[in-house]
C-alpha cells in the first residue's frame, strides 16, 4: 500500500549548518553544511527511516543547491549522497567547486 505523497518544506536553519525537511511540523530529514563566503560543503544527509523513499532527500538536495545556485556559491559535495544526486542530475554540475574533480556520469 502506497502513502499519500506530502509536502515537504526545506529550510534552511544557519545557527545549525544545517538545511532540515519537514512534513507539517515532522523533521524528516537534513543535510549538514560547512559554510565559507564562496563555498558551502554538504557532508552529510540524513532521512528518518519513516521517510525514506519519499523524495525527502530529493528535496533537500534541490532546494539547498538552487540556494547555493541563487547565492552565487559553489558546491563541494563531500556527502555520497549529495555527489550521487549531481551525478543524475547534470544540470546542477557547473555548481561544484572548481577544485573538486567533476562527479562523473
């Protein structure tokens, strides 16, 4: 039996360096981020159990990158499932650091 799809709301919360997921007032999942001026690394997600296969660590990968994208800063995606996302998702490639080797396809 399939679950109804929710909403889920990205946010991110500085005081934390962290981007977090809700559904409703629910933590679903985050993604933890070290910031400088010009670049910002995501070195880890994580996604509740009960969310898993929801989109949840779809949308907090979206919604942080077009931050990242909107903000002019690049992206150093340290976390495997962040590298993993841009990998099959080529448009979001040109926000990696230039010093990091490309995520290949």
């Amino acid at each position: 039996m399939s679950r109804p799809t929710e909403a889920v709301t990205v946010t991110d919360v500085p005081e934390q360096q962290r981007y977090e997921a809700r559904t409703g007032d629910t933590l679903a999942g985050f993604a933890q981020y070290i910031r400088t001026a010009e670049l910002i690394a995501f070195v880890h997600t994580e996604v509740d159990p009960a969310f898993e296969g929801r989109g949840v660590g779809g949308a907090l990968v979206r919604a942080s990158l077009d931050a990242a994208r909107a903000a002019g800063t690049s992206v150093l995606a340290v976390c495997p499932f962040y590298s993993g996302w841009i990998a099959r998702h080529p448009e979001y490639k040109d926000l990696l650091y230039s010093g990091q080797s490309k995520v290949s396809d």
